[in-house]
C-alpha cells in the first residue's frame, strides 16, 4: 500500500501581513540609518520649473 502524505499545518490568514510588516520596518531602519549618518547631504531639488516648459508646446495668446 502506498504511504499517505504527511498532513500538513495550515498558514494562518495574517502571515503575508506580517512578512509585509517586517519588509516596511526594514525599509524605515534603513533609511533612518542614511538620514543619521554623518556622510548623509541635503539634496537639491532638480529645474522642474525647466522641464516644464520644455514640455510645453503652445502658448495661448
């Protein structure tokens, strides 16, 4: 007679959350960790004031 599988437990509803849970606490750790560190720098904000006009094809008189 072939052997029957072993039964297996079943995953409760919410393990997906706390695997997200943990994934987000990493993310914050991490950047928190390069916001405190001494080589951190304030960025610059990029010309988006340029792009905009580059963008812009036609001016209503």
């Amino acid at each position: 007679m072939a052997k029957r599988p072993t039964p297996k437990q079943r995953l409760s509803s919410d393990r997906g959350g706390k695997r997200y849970g943990a994934y987000l606490r990493k993310q914050w750790r991490r950047l928190r960790n390069r916001m405190n560190s001494p080589y951190a720098t304030f960025v610059e904000n990029k010309d988006s004031g340029d792009k905009a006009l580059e963008k812009i094809t036609k001016i209503k008189a």
